[in-house]
C-alpha cells in the first residue's frame, strides 16, 4: 500500500472545508486562497482550486465580485453566501465529530 496516495485522499477529502473555511474568515482572491492554504502546509494548486470555486458557486454556496486592479484584469473575489454559511455551519459539526471519533480511536 501507497502512504502517498492515501495521505492525497485525505486531503482531498478535507479541502472543500479547508477552503470554505478560509473564505469565512472573510472575502478572498483564488492566490491568497493558495497562499494561506500552504502556510498550513496544505498545498493546493489552481487546476484544483478554480474547479472546486466553480463547483461551490455553482451550488450556490459562493458568490464573487470583480474589483479592478492596477497590475492586471479585475480581479475575482470570492465570499461566502448565506446558503454557504449554513453548509459550512453543519462541514463544521461533522469536521468536529470526525475529528474527535478520531481521536478517541487513536488518542
């Protein structure tokens, strides 16, 4: 068995609530999405990020607005919508659960 691949899953499985989560913390532009993401050593590159913004706005749990900028096209930033702040209410309750399930097992 590959350590590798299942420590990709993982991840996989937690990124749409590691997004989510730092778009609550207020509006953000795909690259400080990016940046923060690694700072918490959870490296997200943009072919995986753009589709996953798409996904979460076409579900309506984002929206978006475009702000000009003077190095550049406008830019896209992106916010969570009230239908975003209740998902991400209840990713939240289940992270929690999961997390201490997990640790009761482990710790």
């Amino acid at each position: 068995m590959n350590i590798d691949n299942t420590a990709s899953q993982m991840r996989k499985g937690v990124l749409e609530f590691c997004i989510l989560s730092v778009i609550k913390q207020g509006e953000a532009y795909p690259s400080d999405i990016i940046d923060k993401m690694k700072a918490a050593n959870l490296n997200i590159f943009e072919g995986t990020l753009y589709p996953l913004l798409t996904r979460l706005k076409n579900a309506e749990l984002l929206t978006y607005r475009w702000v000009e900028s003077n190095s550049g096209p406008p830019r896209k930033y992106f916010s969570l919508t009230e239908k975003g702040a209740t998902f991400y209410a209840e990713l939240e309750t289940t992270w929690n659960e999961l997390a201490n399930a997990v640790q009761a097992l482990t710790g």
